[in-house]
C-alpha cells in the first residue's frame, strides 16, 4: 500500500545485522521448498514445505474462532513429540470443507511422510521412517471451496527433490512469498540471542490479514529456532509473548478461521538444559522471541488492507493489564477514530468515546490523552495550550502513536492498527471473480 | 442517502392511519415550542422544547458509556416524580465540558422553571410553582466545546411564548427536525393502542447516529403517551421493550457518550389503574410501544451515515437469546460482512467467519445461512442446489435480510444495520471544519 514501514527494529538489538530488510540465513535443522502447485490462476509459488530432517520440537497457538478449519482440527489431533515437516498452501482455507478437506489432508500427510521416508531412509546420518502424525498443516484463502487435494499431491515429488540443506536468504523470501494471499509485502523477522553462552538464531516468517478476494483474513506465522527446547516449554514461551504481539494487533476487528502462530526448536544448537521458562539463561531468548514476534505482527499490520497510517495505542497506568487491553482494543477497533485518522484529523473526541464504550470503570478527572508527545487532555480536561494546528500537523505522519494515561494503577498494554480508508471498502466491496 | 425505508409499518397495525409518513398530531397534556439559538453556523431550529402543562410521569435508558455527557449526569441527580420540562438541543453534547457544562444546565434550569413558572401561575386552570430538577436535557453534537449556556438562556423567553396547547403534524416535524444533527431525515413514529376500553396514543420522535462532523453519534429518542403509568412501570416496560428495539441496531458499533430514550406519560388519557408489568390490560400498549421503538430504530439505521442497504440479522433456534444476540451482533458489526453487501456479494464465507468470532459455541454440522428466502448452508454444507447467480441478484436489493439457524435450542435475536460504504469513510474522514 505503499505505506512506509516504521522504525520497529529498534537499536537496542544485540543483532548488529539487523535492518529494515533482514536476511535470513541458515538455520540448523530446517529445510524450505518451495513451487506453485497451480492453486491460482496466475503461476505463482503457492506451496510451502518447511522439512526437519531431524525432527523439530514445536508449540502452535490457534485461531480464537470456535469455527476452526479442517487444517486446524487436524493438527490438533496430532499428538506427536516431534515434528518433521509443516506444509502451508495458499488460496483454500480448507475450512468448511467439511470430510472432503480432512479426508485430503490425511492423504496428502500419507503420501508426503511416504516420500520423506523413502528420502529418509537413504540419508545415511538420519535414517528415519517419517509418520502421518510428524506432518502439520497451514492453509490460507478462500472457504467453502473444495480442498485441491489432487494439485498438492501431484508435487509432492518435485517439492521432495528440491530440498537443500542449506537455507539462504532468498529461500525464505521465496517461503515468505509462497504463504502470502493479499499480503503485498512478504514478512521476514529475525533476532539472534544467547542461551548461556551458545549463539541461537530465532527466524520468523508471517503473512497477513488481507482478507480481499475471494473470502477471508488469516494471519500464519512460523518461527524457527535452533535452540534444544522441550515442547511445553515451548507452549510456554510462545503462548506468554504473543499476547503483547500478535494479539495485540487488529486490523478490523474480524477474526479469522484459519490464525496459526507455531514456533518449531531444531535442537541443533547446543546448550544447558532449560525446563523452566523461569531459568534466568532463558532470558534473552524470551525478549528476542518477543522482539521477532512484534516484529512480524506489526508488519502484519502495516500492510492490512488500504492502511495508509500505522497507529499504535498505549494505555498507561491502569488497575489491571486487562482495562488497559480493554481500552487499546476499544480505540483500535473504533471505525470513527480509524476514519478520523485517515482524514488525518485530531478528533481526541473520538479517542473519548471509545474509552467510555470500553466499559472500563475510570476517573475521568485523572485521564490524560496524547498524539505522539502532544498533550491534548490532563486531569480530564483540555489542554489549555493545546494547539490544534500542531495535532493536524502530526497527524500527517505515517505513524501516529495514541497515548493515553489512566492514572488508577500501574499496568500497561499497547495494541498496533492501522487507518480505515477508502480503499479497505473498495478492497472488500468487491465482488469476488 | 437516497435508501428507500423498508416497508417497516406492517398492515397488523391497528392504526389505520399509519403509512410511512406518519402524520403525528395532538397527544394530550405535551406541548412543543422549537427555536434557532444560533447554535450552527447556518440559521436552524436547534432548541426543541417539550412541555408538559400538568407535568409528566417518565422513565429513561441511558448510555452504557462510562463517559457520560453532562446532561446525563444532570438527569441522573434530579429525583423528582413528575416531569415539567425536557429541552434538548443541537450542535453541542455537553459532553467533556466539566463544572462548565453541569453548571450551565443549572442555570438553564433555574432560568426556564422560574419562566415556566410564571407561566403556569397565571394560569388559572393549573397554577403551580415548577422548579429546576422538574426539568430534564437531552444534548446531541460536538464533545469537548464549551456549552453555549447563554445562547440558549438568551431564547428561552421566546421558547416559552411560542407554546400551544394544541399540537399539531408540522410542530411535530419541526420538533423532530430541531433535534437532528446529521441525520438526512426526521424520525417519527406513532401508534394508537388500547388499554381497556380507553384509545391511548403513543407518539416517538429519534435522531440518529450521524457521526459526521463534528464528531459524534447520539441517539436520542423520545416517546410521548397519554397513558396514565406509573413511574417504575414506565421504567420496566421502557427496558424490556429496548432490549429488541434501539438495543438491538448498530451502525458502527460506536457507542455515544449522550445515548438516551425517554418516554414520558402524562395521564390525560383515563383508564383502569395499572401498576403491574404483567397486567393482561397493558399488553396491547407493550406492543404499541415495541412497535414505535422498533419503527424509530429501524429509521435510525436506515439513515445511518452512507448506509446504501438496510440489513436485518435474524438468528434463530439457540439455546439461549444471549448466544443469539452475541451471534447478531457479530455478524451486525462486521466490517467484512458489511462492506460485502455494500459491494453486493453474497460472501457467505464472512457470515460463517462472523458466527465463528462471535464467540458462541455451536455444532457446526446443524448451521443453517439464508440470505432472504434464498438457502445457502443447511446441515453445516452448502446446499447443493445453491445458485450464486440467484444470490447476487437477491444482494441488489435495498433490504437484505440474513437469516442463521443454530438448532441447539429455541431462543432467538434479531440485530439491524446498514453496510459500511466508501460514503461512510468520506464522511468521517472530513476534517471537522
């Protein structure tokens, strides 16, 4: 959308490579394959094949929907310690596909753990018969069409023979493009810490919530670890660093079927034991994790359908974190603040409205509101030096920070969103052809 | 905006002079005066005045805002059994105005009482002394400005020589129009219903959520009956009859600080002593008032800001009217819904996405979707004899009706809306100017 990506990777990072445009590298343990399995109508890669040749221990967080897709039951199922390959396709949801969708998914995951095992079985460092159950799926695009079952086997082979063990940074490029569906930037994070004194690199890919044609928003993100870390600790880690990122990022407000957010550990960087996400050497993994995770959720949004702004709201001093999320989402998802920002107007008096229809019991006397650094409202009344000119000036900006102090505790949230413009109706008005 | 109102006024009505214009005319012991105060720019009625000689039983809702206008809090600290007086006015909310604003509505008060009174003491049929908490305000249009208190105080003498004890449909109109901020048309309604052997006359004037410039929604609404109820039953039958009526519409879901209906009894009417909700005597009234409740809502919808088609949402067959309601309204406030019916897709995926969202835990197997008469999932499929082609020609009409059937119980809700157009962003994304 053309919109400029704002400056979210921070100096503090200790990964000195690190930039606007990061490249990826290799990482131990993970395999990419990518090609267009003909899923669009137009050529383009639109299968995705992430292959641990030696297993990878993992944790997914789902989509909050209690309608779920078929992809999503079946993972669900799969009780494995391990696994050996997740596969992502673009354009069918496979969602409300019903028997069809799952009876293909459990057809492919044949055929797919047939041919890694017969390719398994040769390598001569890790002879391995690769089961059903190893194998997870990502599906994003439309729903209710039936699942192309026929399309993916038919390259299973030829996804097989074009694994390397080597990664580069254009693989994952090509694995950030092959899973995007409206994304119009493919979405690439990476941080690399220490456990104790081993060096972990921590890889993310994401697509977003461009919920154009022909049907429906679905955000997938895929992390990837070298580090030795067991599953629940896993679960642990991931599901405790996505509340400050991926949910905390709205675009509209509508929830997808399909949201995935795993994270996959290839063990092949060695270091101490950690079984508690106490342990003090888990630290720093714990904050990169955070920083590639928010990453990839704001580019996330920064690249939602017709954004023209990327807006971050920060609700301060509050009783508990929940009245402060409470607030964030009620002024993220407010269509009169979103618009208003579009306009690039100042309405601090829609900023209001959402905090009162937020339900969150507060002394108006006490609540102060900011654009950026510019006092608008203390102690529940205007700014008497509040000049507006300065706000309509700020506003032009393609990042407006929404500051807003409650003044009842301590305890914070920040959501991240972006402006509701003319083209978000266009995108979504549309007639599905 | 152009959209033809629905045919709302079903031929069950016992009103045989109902038709869509509703002519309201004379209701015993309200009396309306309406004025510019030159609270706009342009010259307009902007202060309405309603006037009950003999004073007036009420009950009001008001709105689940936790930021509430200065009006409100005024209303809410006046104890008084009968009501003289409610003023409204446009262009200013008294909303984030502080002391400035509550203390400009006392002296209005003292002021238009002791006026009042004057009035009412010469009197000879009804001489009385009316003091300032007899008086309630209703306040609709920018938050955060100073309350224009003596604009307002300068016009009451005038407000109070133009009252007639006998009304008539233009005053009606006139009073319907002065309490309008963005709305593109007055809203009235009307019913006559019994209550025994006696006719009683239920009469309803709204303004609606135009959101426009310069920067909120309110919705008030006020009913006006010549029944002779008591306070706590007025108060009782006002609630129950909300829940299906202005708390079942959304239009953004925003919520105003300045939200209020009021209904106000004034007893000229003679009839049986009725003091008990569930009287049989009063049935024909409950669904009176419903219907005039209804009638405005809908009317409040259908003028929503660049609304192009009014959308009822009706779900059925649940095992409670919450999971109902929590379904409607999901559906109602989707962005992605509502911008496929402004662009005339029958998207039946983001229906299934909004039923998922909602939170609401259902057997997907048994899910019904209608769009009109026109079947699209049954048994948690798509019928195999759905016709898109029917579907979209179904989408091109101005009221759009989308029917879900849950089948986990017999509980249902329906919610009302408009789509969300590209006319919705241009008008909210104007500067306030």
């Amino acid at each position: 959308m053309g919109i400029n990506l704002p400056n979210f990777l921070t100096s503090k990072s200790k990964n000195k490579r690190m930039n606007e445009f990061q490249d990826l590298d290799h990482i131990d343990g993970v395999s990419i394959s990518t090609l267009s399995a003909n899923l669009y109508k137009d050529t383009r890669d639109d299968v995705v094949l992430f292959y641990f040749r030696e297993g990878a221990n993992f944790a997914s967080v789902y989509t909050q929907s209690k309608i779920i897709s078929e992809n999503i039951k079946w993972n669900l199922n799969q009780k494995s310690k391990k696994i050996h390959s997740l596969l992502v396709n673009a354009r069918n949801a496979n969602c409300f596909t019903g028997k069809q969708g799952y009876k293909s998914l459990e057809k492919i995951a044949e055929l797919l753990s047939q041919k890694l095992s017969e390719r398994q079985l040769e390598d001569e460092e890790y002879p391995k018969k690769i089961k059903p159950k190893e194998i997870i799926f990502g599906c994003t695009g439309t729903i209710g069409e039936t699942f192309p079952e026929d399309k993916i086997k038919n390259k299973i082979p030829e996804l097989i023979d074009k694994i390397k063990y080597t990664q580069n940074k254009y693989i994952w490029m090509k694995a950030a493009l092959g899973i995007m569906t409206t994304d119009t930037q493919p979405k690439m994070a990476m941080e690399i810490c220490n456990i104790g004194s081993s060096e972990i690199k921590i890889f993310g890919v994401a697509k977003g919530s461009g919920m154009i044609q022909p049907n429906m928003a679905t955000t997938l993100a895929y992390i990837f670890t070298d580090a030795d870390l067991p599953n629940d600790l896993l679960k642990k880690i991931l599901k405790k660093n996505i509340t400050t990122t991926f949910h905390a990022i709205t675009c509209d407000g509508d929830t997808s079927t399909n949201d995935m957010v795993s994270i996959f550990s290839t063990g092949k960087a060695k270091h101490s034991k950690i079984t508690n996400i106490n342990d003090e050497k888990i630290k720093d993994f714990d904050l990169a994790l955070n920083k590639v995770l928010l990453n990839l959720a704001k580019r996330v949004v920064a690249d939602g359908e017709g954004a023209s702004k990327f807006i971050s709201i920060n609700v301060e001093n509050c009783k508990n974190e929940d009245d402060a999320k409470k607030i964030a989402f009620s002024i993220a998802n407010s269509p009169l603040v979103k618009t208003a920002i579009a306009g690039e107007d100042p309405n601090w008096g829609r900023i209001v409205m959402a905090i009162g229809k937020s339900g969150v019991i507060l002394n108006i006397e006490k609540l102060s509101i900011r654009f950026g650094d510019i006092l608008i409202v203390q102690n529940g009344k205007i700014n008497p030096n509040y000049n507006e000119a300065e706000a309509s000036s700020y506003m032009k900006g393609d990042n407006i920070e929404i500051n807003v102090g409650v003044f009842s505790g301590s305890k914070k949230f920040s959501a991240y969103t972006m402006d509701l413009t003319n083209k978000y109706i266009e995108i979504n008005s549309d007639y599905r052809s």
